[in-house]
C-alpha cells in the first residue's frame, strides 16, 4: 500500500489530490495503481491510500542503460506505452505530465501503467476564467508539467489540450529512449522555448536509428498539433509501419555528444555590404573627426595624415548617402573639412563582440576619392552617390570624369528613371493630386484652417506627389503663398531642426532657402510687425533661442529655462502665431514632407496655426509614413477641417504605365513583361524607379543592330540589377531579427518567389540542425507575423516585396546558397517533395544554382517547350536563355534544340534580329552534326522571320534553298511537306499572285490539319493568307468561315501571335461585307494586341490600315493623325518598314485633297529613303508611287494611258479604283469634264464587282465633275 498526501501549504492541493483519486478510480488497474482510499490524516491534511507497485519506472530503465535502448526493446515498451495511454485517452482522459518517473514497467506481463494524475483533465474540457468564489484552479489556467516532456500548447500556456498534447510527450519519451537523451535540456525557460521554436536534432543524428522510426518521432514532435498523429490508435499503426520497413538499422552517423558538448561556432567571416562613404581631409585631430562622424550615425574607417574616410551603414538610418551628405554638411559648419566628396562602395563588414565592425575596402586609400585643392565644390558625388538621392539636382563636374556637384542652374534633358522634384513625371496619382487640389481650394475659399495627412510606406511616391501638388497649387491658386519644407532624419548634432526651419520661414515670408537668414534686429521688427509689440515681447525669447540668438545661458532666457518645456511650448507659440499672422496677410499653403521625421513641437505648432477658431485662409498637407497617425492619434482634430488621404500602391494600369514611361526610348513593351516588372516591384514607384534603373544600368535596354528603335532583353528579367535602396532596406529588416529567425528568412529567399511552410520544412530537414536551429514552421509563422513574409490562399508564402526577397537572397555567401540549393534540390527529388506544385520549375531553380549543370538544362528544355506549347512566348524565351547558359559548348544537339526554340520565340515578341541570329547559330550546329532535316527547318524558320519583317526576298529565297536541301537529301516528312508548301504558297502571296497562290496554301491548310497539334501552327498561317485572299476574289461566304475557325483556334489555344494576325487580316472580310466600322474596330483590337505583346509593328500597320481605310472612304482629315503615327513609328523603326508605305499614303492624301507641292516634296523623301536602304517598291507599289506623281503634275495622256495598263496588270485590292479616280479628277482640272465623268461613272462600275469602301468617295467624286461647268 502506498500513501500520498496534499502538502497543507500548497493552495489548491487537496481538491488536486481528490480529483486524481477520481481519475485514476475511472481508468482502474492495471494501467494505473488501484485507489483503496481518500481521506484525512491527523494532522489535517489529505490523503490518497492506493496500491503499491514494485516495478521500475522507466527513469530507473533508463538510468541503468546510461544510453539508448536497443531496438527490440524500444519496440516493447513503446508499445506497452500506446497500449497503456490508449487506455486512459478511452476512458476519457488526458495524463498531461508524462515523463519517466510517471511510468512504471511490468517485465512479467510486459505493459506499462502511469502514476500522478495531478494534472489529468477531461478530454475537450475548455479552458474558463477562475474567479475568486472557485474552490478549484481551472486546469491549464497557469502551466504546469515537466519543462522537457511539455507540449508546445502546454508551453504557450493551454487553450484546449487534446490528446495530440500526450501524443507530443510520448514522443519525448520514443525520442528519449532512442538516442538516450530527450531532444531539449537546459534551464525550464530555455526548454519552453526550445519546445516552441526549436527542431531537435534528427535522432539518428545521435544513434543508430532507422529512418521511417526517425521520421514518426519527428513528426510526434511536430510544433503544431495538425502534423501530428491524431489519435493513439493511428500513432500504434504508424509505429507498426515504421518497425516493419526498418527490417535493419542503418550503421551510426556520428559520435554521441550532447549538442551542449559541441564546440561553439567559429564567428562569421566578414560580411560584404553596400555602404556610403564620405571622403574628406582635415586637420583635426582624428578623436575629434570620430566624434564628429558618429554624430551622425557614421564610423571613421580610414585616416591617413590628413586624409579621413567614414562609413555610413544601413542601420543608421533608411539612406546612409543622405546620411553622409547630412555628415559633409555637418563636418563644413563646424569647419573640420571645407569638401568632402561622398561615394557608394561594397566592403567587407566584420562584426567584433563587444567592439565597433571593422570596414575594409581597397577604396578607402585611393587618391582620386578625396576632394582636391582645385575643386570648387564643398560637396562631390560619384554617380553611384547620385542615383541614392533621387530629389537632389546634381550636375558633372567637368575636370572631374563620373563626379558630380549640387547642380546651380537650370536642369537640363531628365533622365526619365530618376523622379525629381518638379520632374513632370507623375504617374497614377491622379485622383489623389486632383483630390488634394480641390481641398486646399475649399480651404482657402471658406476661410477654414485645414490639416490634411497624406499617409504612404517608403516608396509610394509622397515625395514626388507632394513636388507635384506644390507645382500644381503654384499654377492653379494665385495671390497665394505656397510654401513646401521637408523634415531631415533627426541626427545628433544636425544643424537644422523642422522647428527651426519653419519658424525662419514665417519670419522671413518664406523666400528662398539662402535667403533666410537675418540680424537679431531684423528679426525682432519683423516679429512686431507680424504679432504687435505686446505678443511679440512675449514670444521673442522663444524665437530668439530657437534660431540661435540667445544662448541657453542667456539672462533673457534664465527664467523661462527654470522651467521644464516652457521654452519649448514659447517656441512653438511663437512659431503657430507667425504661421497665422502670415495667412492673415496672404492666403498661405504650406506643404511639410517626411512629417514623421518632424519634432513634436514643430507639428504643435502647425496645429497651432491650424486652429478651427482662427477663421484663416490657411491649407496644410503633411506626407508622413502609416506610423505618424498611431504617434499623434488627435492629430488635426482642432483644425476646422481634417482629412486623412492614404497611399497604397500604384494600380495595375498605373503601374504598368510608370514602368513604360521609365522604360523609354523603348517602345511597345510587352504586356507580360510589364506585369512582371510591376508586380516584381510589388508596384511600388520607388522600387519600380530603382528596378528600371538597374535595368538599364544591366544593359537590358538595348538599340538594335541595325539602329533606330530601342528594346528590352526580356528573356534576362530575371537577372535582378543591383538596388542600393532596396538593399539597405533589406539590411535593416534582418538587421531587427535574431540572428537564427535571419537565417529562416535567408532560407526562405533561396526558396523562390513563392512556397509553402511545408516546403520551407522539407528543405530544413534536409540541413544541419546547427544552421537552421529554429522549428521551420515556427519560423516561417515569426516571419509571417512580422509582415516579412505574406501568407496567401492554400498555404502559399511569399515576401512582402519580390526586389527585398532577391536582396535577401543575395546576402548569404556563395557557399550557403548552393549548399542550400542543394537541399532544396534532394528534398523536391524525394518522395516528399514531388507532390508540390510547380515541382519542375523548383527542381530547376535549385539545380541550376547547386551547381548541377547538366540536370537543370534538362528541366529548363522540358519547361521552355511546355511555355511554348501553351503560347507563352516571353516566358518561353527567358526559359530557352537559362536553358543555353547552362548548356556546355560541347553538347551540340541541345544547343540547337535551344536555339531553335528561343528564335521561334523572339521573332513573336519583336526581336526579329536576334530572332535570326538564333537561327543561324542552330543552322551552323546543324550542319556540324551533319543532320540536314533540321537544317532545312531552320531556313524555313527564318524564312517565316523574314517575312515578319517584310523582308519578302529573303524570305523566298530561303524557302527555295530549302525545297532543294530537303530534294536533295530525300526529306520527305509529312510536315516538312507541309512547310515546304506553306513557303511556296507564302511566296507568290506576296509578289502579288493571289490566284496562282490558292492551290498551294489550301493543300498545305489540309495536309496540316490531318498532323494535328504538329500542323497547327503550319495550318493557320495558310488560312490566314487566304483569309486575305478568298474576299478579293469573290469567296466571300468561304472567308467568314475560315476567319470563324481560325479565331475560335487561337484563342482555344491561347495564341495570341496568330489572333493578332486574324484580327488584322479580316479587315479585307468586312471591306467586302461593306462593314467599315468593323474593319476599324478590328484594327484597333489589333493594335491593342500588339501593344501587349510588345509588336511594334502591329501598331505600325494598324495605325497605317486605319490611316488607309479612312482616307479610301474619303476622310482624309481624320486619316492624317493615324497617318502622322505610322510615320513616327516608320522612321523609328526601319525593321517595320522596309520600304516608306506611310509616307506614301500621305503623299496619297495630299495627291487626293489637290496639295500637290507637298505631294512632290514628299515623293523625293520617298526617293531618298529608298535609295539609302537599298530596296525597292513592288509593281503594285510603284504604280501607286506613278499615279501620285502623275496627279501633281501636268502629265500627258499617253503617261495616264501607261500607268492605266499597268495598274490593270499589278494593283491589288481598292488601288485600281484609286487610280481611275486620280485620273478622272485629273480630266476635271484640266476642265475635261465630259472625260472625267466617263472614267469615274467607269470606277463606279468596277466597285460595284470588287470589295471596297471606295463607293461613297467615288460618288462624291461624280458628283463633283457633274457640278463643274464646262471649260
């Protein structure tokens, strides 16, 4: 028998004892001891009388093995424990304290029982509020247990404990017997912690475990209960599961030490980090010059005799160029160093214990930093130092190359990727600008002193909004004062305060910045002038400290300084009452930017001035970060009006529009690649400003080789430039985070732009527990609750902002990277990674960065086919690049594939010269590897490319080489047939035979469509020639059905390319139908479509059909607009256009409307342009050139007769009727009205048997020589 008894001192503890004695009578013997009796002893305290049991706790058990249990008995006894918990999980129970000691082991009957239910509660039993009246503690109102067997619930303090809360101590306990040690010890408050964020060490880490054990311990220990085993039954079949594929133990991985044992981690290796520098000579001491520096948040990193550097971290503050130049001003004022010049340099940053980092960088000794004795600047900046400060107008310094000063004249041509203040270029705050416009108008207007915050995060464009607001308020309000400030980043020692600052400006009516300055004197009449004597005197001690007319000490200041912050609140009395007297004079406007940097009294001194019961015409806006409200929450409420504006990201389309301003010269950027930007720049105008900058700085925007027009390398998007901006933010987020949660973070970035906290795990697992010591879910939850990472629908993670992932990513060495990569890659191998999604594309990713070559071009092939197969060009194309770098030179064949498959994919997004260049390169291994079939595919394929181009020569000839290659070597597969056809057809198309053309390209349409999926794109490109053809020769009907089907095709299969050309190409369907206003809503949707897929010429030809079809209607004067555009766009892009077509419509439209020495001139820029590009018109071409010619001069009959025979035998579609129409018009001039009538009554006939929109213009026409008198 043995007793237990409730210690009297102990609250709660009889109820505790009676409630055991409850439990233990419910689950009974033998998994528990018997109860024989509860009662009192003596002396008054309880007593629990119950059964002695004799046998070992499993403490004993494993205290004698000093070590883990062998696998046969760690097999018994676990399932003596499911057999014995089983039973008390049944009787409706929870233990709540399992450990060692509680557990005792019968050998004779091989079962185990618990002792101590002290903590036992009712399964599902809510956790309530106790209150004073309860006899009882709640359970789980305040934890309790043992540290090392405790839940992670149990830790955080219970909500609820299921069994799954047991089914985690058991796994202590598994764990514990299996590598003879449980997985966390130390202090309680460390175990706690460790049970909450911490993954133990992999058993077999510790002893020879087998695997599928190892994996259901780990998954026993699972911080959050979901990932664990449900119920005991389920745990008893998973364990029987995991015995049963461990038929043999895998051999030890390592010694057995406690990881307290290990030895502590050598520190980090210098770090490298960008940061700002400031170069300068002193003669000051270097004590001093360190003082100096760290007033400002810098480091002195260098001295050389009278040569100083300092280093301006991230950490000390969000721009550390701004930083040093705020140093460079300091260091000047208070005379250590007449110039300095300030610079961005990447160094190695080394951490010391206890001590400042050390800086060390090559740079910090080279002459030509520091400013020389010749320079007439105080303050230099190399560009990098530019780029930082975006709102600072710098120009170059001439004798300098790549340095550059504060500019002192007037800017010059903007670069449209740096947003400067008054830059002209805002994009997207439309609404905002015109909704902060209207407010200061009512303002002004009403007499209502208003404070307006405009709250926007880092980058969302407060700064140019507020330049562009005050630009605006200057063009729009007149007899107003519009004044604009910005608050400096507080930094010890800075010479200028907001207080100060404002207070100047209200005394000195807010001139120009160097003009505000003055005597004691001045300022004390214009103080009176402003407030009236009695106010003034009252104030002035006030305004005298702050702008440094009395010294602290001063005898007129001794009394107001006695007390506390009452010089402070004179100060920003002072200040308000200026602000008002000054609105009282003239309306006033005043704009103070970075708010949140301002100190308390200046801001109480705009709400001083803002007063409801002043009546003024007073507006103020303050741009301020989201956290300015929480600091100031009454902020504004004693104005007569207040309104808060928010500023969130930039909309889509605004967006996009941002990034194809700052894009320029490019033009006709895809949409995709648009989208990719923005979203990458989470469309953010700061980030979108940086990205494009980088961009360009990477040599992404690049002129084509044969000059003129401007693209983007959109297959090496994905190669993110350096952003400085982005980087140092990036800095000071992980700079906040422990050092372990900044590993997780680390980790993550590796994972790509979007992933699972299950992935995040699977990759943890496959890595050392000394690298990555926290719980991966745990940690990716930190992360999440931190706003770093942002959860999305079905578990889906990502960064706040895609640029801060890559900087992230960026910080690890290039050892961690692919060491992690290379886990990635083994987890998303294994049978646990392969049910993710995007699997292919993560395998990738990771392959390519550990290192291994061969298998990630395998992948990106598989993946760049797969985009292709599904249309989605630009992701196909950049897929083909990774695919190419990765292959070696040696490997021919997939490097022709690539080849291939990238100049399949340019020429659809414009890059028609690179296209080709792709081809060439594949015809060159082809021909190496001796294959002959994929050379004639190649020449077919640029032979399509040429044509894209409207370079029909080449494109013939090509089709002509490559019937006879493929005659020759005997090729004869059914799509070789096919594209050999297609060619043929393609050809005499464009030379003008369109009866001849017909038979080819319907056999190559048939023959195509019995290949299915590999004659498809062959298909459509034949039905699209003679979608063009069937209505100019009747077969009206047979084209509306064509054009039905090949529509209904491509946007089943999402291609876009081959839409385009539809839309394009049914222009001539409605022109025979009679339907102009669908031809042009065709063409618009047209030119739209290009617009998206970044096809130039698309809107080049869209712009010149529209331009067409209303000048053949007779509409010249709406014509000439979209004439004017295809001209532009012909002149930039020579690609397009090889030969000048919209300079010959015009030349058309003037010929037609009687301009005829505008006419002529243009047909000599016509005559030019051909002679300097080397091509020539087509027949039908040169007779609309001739006709032109002929109307705008006085040509003979037999030259009219001429061009008549040769427009019957070249022109194509409405031309024959144009030039019947020149010619009558022609007869009119020369007052032949009898002959003019006879050959427009003749082209009126002929419209009525031919598709054209020429009708009412030829009637107009007649009408008009009918009108004429006779000569």
């Amino acid at each position: 028998m043995a007793i237990k008894v409730a210690h009297p001192e102990i609250p709660f503890a009889r109820a505790q004892l009676e409630r055991e004695a409850q439990v233990m009578r419910a689950i009974g013997p033998p998994t528990v001891p018997a109860v024989y009796h509860t009662g009192v002893l003596p002396d008054g305290a309880a007593c629990l009388v119950m059964q002695f049991i004799p046998w070992p706790t499993l403490a004993q058990r494993m205290a004698q093995l000093a070590g883990p249990m062998s696998l046969p008995e760690f097999t018994s006894r676990a399932r003596s424990l499911l057999d014995a918990l089983g039973v008390v999980h049944e009787r409706g129970f929870l233990h709540g304290d399992l450990k060692p000691e509680n557990i005792f082991l019968d050998d004779t009957t091989h079962t185990a029982g618990f002792f101590d239910f002290g903590l036992a509660r009712p399964v599902g039993d809510l956790i309530v509020t106790a209150s004073a009246d309860d006899a009882t503690p709640p359970l789980g109102l305040s934890f309790a247990g043992t540290a090392e067997y405790m839940s992670p619930e149990q830790c955080a303090g219970p909500q609820g404990l299921d069994a799954r809360s047991d089914l985690y101590s058991l796994g202590v306990l598994f764990y514990e017997m299996l590598t003879g040690r449980p997985p966390f010890f130390g202090t309680s408050v460390d175990v706690i912690q460790a049970h909450l964020s911490r993954r133990p060490l992999r058993p077999s880490e510790l002893a020879p475990v087998p695997a599928p054990l190892e994996q259901l311990v780990l998954r026993c220990l699972a911080k959050e209960r979901k990932f664990r085993p449900d119920a005991v039954a389920n745990l008893r079949r998973e364990l029987q599961e995991a015995l049963t594929q461990a038929e043999k133990p895998p051999s030890p991985v390592r010694l057995l030490v406690p990881v307290v044992d290990r030895p502590a981690a050598s520190p980090p290796a210098g770090v490298r980090r960008s940061v700002a520098v400031l170069f300068f000579r002193s003669g000051a001491n270097p004590v001093t010059v360190q003082r100096a520096l760290t007033s400002f948040g810098g480091q002195m990193v260098f001295h050389d005799g009278t040569r100083f550097a300092g280093a301006f971290d991230p950490d000390a503050g969000e721009n550390p160029v701004q930083r040093a130049r705020q140093a460079a001003e300091g260091l000047a004022l208070q005379n250590l160093a007449p110039a300095a010049l300030v610079d961005v340099a990447t160094v190695t940053v080394q951490r010391r214990a206890g001590g400042p980092a050390r800086y060390l960088s090559p740079i910090f000794a080279r002459q030509d930093r520091y400013p020389r004795d010749q320079d007439t600047s105080a303050l230099l900046l190399t560009g990098a130092a530019v780029e930082a400060l975006p709102d600072l107008r710098c120009e170059p310094v001439t004798e300098r190359d790549g340095i550059f000063r504060i500019a002192s004249t007037s800017p010059g041509p903007e670069d449209v990727t740096i947003l400067q203040h008054g830059s002209g270029v805002l994009v997207g705050r439309g609404s905002e600008l015109a909704e902060l416009l209207e407010s200061a108008g009512r303002a002004l207007v009403d007499g209502a002193p208003t404070l307006v915050t405009v709250l926007g995060d880092r980058g969302h464009g407060k700064t140019h909004l507020s330049a562009a607001l005050a630009q605006q308020l200057h063009m729009s309000l007149t007899h107003t004062r519009i004044a604009t400030w910005r608050a400096r980043e507080p930094v010890q020692g800075d010479p200028e305060g907001t207080l100060r600052m404002l207070l100047r400006g209200a005394l000195y009516g807010f001139r120009n910045e160097q003009e505000l300055t003055g005597s004691e004197t001045e300022g004390r009449a214009t103080c009176a002038e402003l407030l009236g004597p009695a106010l003034a005197q009252e104030l002035w001690p006030g305004v005298a400290s702050t702008l440094g007319w009395l010294a602290p000490g001063a005898a007129g200041l001794q009394n107001w300084a006695a007390a506390p912050g009452a010089l402070r609140t004179l100060a920003m009395r002072a200040t308000g009452e200026l602000l008002a007297a000054r609105a009282r004079r003239q309306r006033l406007c005043l704009i103070l930017d970075d708010a949140q940097y301002a100190e308390e009294t200046a801001l109480d001194a705009l709400e001083y001035a803002a007063l409801a019961e002043s009546r003024l015409p007073l507006w103020i806006c303050v741009f301020a970060r989201p956290g300015f409200e929480r600091i100031r929450p009454s902020w504004g409420t004693r104005a007569a009006r207040r309104h808060v504006l928010p500023l969130g990201p930039l909309t889509p389309p605004s967006a996009m529009e941002l990034c194809r301003t700052l894009l320029r010269p490019v033009e006709n950027v895809p949409a995709a690649a648009l989208e990719r930007l923005t979203e990458r720049a989470q469309r953010i105008p700061l980030f979108l400003v940086e990205l494009v900058r980088g961009l360009k700085r990477q040599g992404l925007v690049r002129q084509r080789a044969s000059g003129g027009s401007w693209f983007l390398a959109t297959d090496e998007l994905e190669r993110m430039p350096e952003m400085r901006l982005v980087d140092w933010l990036a800095d000071r987020e992980l700079g906040a985070l422990p050092a372990e949660l900044a590993a997780h973070a680390r980790l993550c970035a590796l994972l790509g732009p979007d992933f699972t906290a299950a992935e995040a795990e699977g990759v943890v697992s496959k890595l050392e527990e000394t690298d990555f010591p926290l719980d991966p879910r745990h940690a990716t939850r930190r992360l999440v609750d931190l706003g770093l990472l942002v959860s999305h629908r079905q578990e889906g993670l990502s960064f706040r902002n895609e640029l801060l992932r890559v900087t992230v990513e960026r910080s690890l060495p290039e050892a961690d990277r692919e060491r992690i990569h290379s886990a990635a890659f083994r987890y998303y191998s294994s049978a646990a990674g392969a049910a993710e999604r995007q699997r292919l594309p993560r395998l990738a990713l990771h392959a390519a960065a550990a290192g291994l070559r061969d298998e990630a071009a395998a992948l990106y092939i598989d993946l760049a086919e797969s985009a292709r197969g599904r249309h989605a060009y630009i992701e196909a194309e950049s897929t083909y690049t990774r695919a190419l770098e990765l292959l070696d030179g040696v490997d021919r064949r997939r490097r022709l594939t690539v080849l291939r498959g990238r100049g399949l994919m340019r020429y659809r997004v414009g890059r028609y010269e690179d296209s080709l260049a792709d081809f060439a390169g594949a015809r060159e291994l082809a021909r190496e590897i001796g294959d002959c079939a994929a050379e004639v595919d190649l020449m077919l394929e640029e032979a399509m490319a040429y044509d894209w181009i409207n370079d029909y020569a080449r494109s013939e000839e090509r089709v002509y080489a490559a019937q006879q290659m493929a005659d020759a070597g005997n090729h004869r597969s059914p799509l070789l047939q096919v594209r050999l056809l297609l060619g043929a057809g393609r050809a005499q198309f464009r030379n003008g035979r369109w009866e001849e053309c017909c038979e080819p390209l319907q056999e190559a349409a048939e023959r195509a469509r019995k290949l299915g999926d590999a004659g498809y794109e062959s298909r459509i490109v034949a039905q699209l020639l003679l979608g063009v053809i069937l209505p100019n020769i009747g077969r009206i009907d047979e084209a509306e059905q064509l054009f039905e089907e090949v529509i209904a095709a491509c946007t089943e299969r999402g291609d876009r390319l081959h839409l385009g050309s539809a839309i394009c190409n049914r222009r001539n369907l409605w022109v025979a139908r009679n339907d102009f206003q669908g031809a042009m809503l065709d063409q618009e949707r047209f030119m739209q479509l290009g617009r998206e897929l970044g096809m130039v010429g698309w809107e080049y030809f869209a712009e010149h059909n529209m331009g067409e079809l209303l000048y053949q209607a007779g509409n010249t004067q709406e014509a000439a607009s979209h004439i004017a555009r295809a001209i532009e766009l012909e002149r930039h892009h020579p690609e397009m256009a090889p030969r000048p077509w919209a300079l010959l419509l015009q030349a058309r439209s003037l010929a037609y409307t009687g301009q005829d020495a505008q006419a002529r001139e243009l047909l000599m820029d016509i005559r030019r342009t051909l002679k300097q590009s080397g091509a020539e018109f087509t027949p039908s071409e040169e007779v609309i050139f001739s006709l032109v010619e002929l109307a705008t001069r006085d040509a003979s009959a037999e030259e009219w007769d001429a061009l008549l025979a040769r427009s019957n035998e070249f022109s194509v579609e409405q031309e024959p009727l144009e030039v019947l129409e020149l010619r009558g018009l022609d007869w009119l001039r020369r007052g032949e009205r009898a002959q003019a009538r006879l050959i427009l009554e003749e082209a009126l006939r002929r419209a009525e048997t031919m598709p054209n929109v020429m009708r009412d213009r030829l009637r107009r026409s007649l009408e008009r020589a009918q009108l004429t008198p006779a000569a």
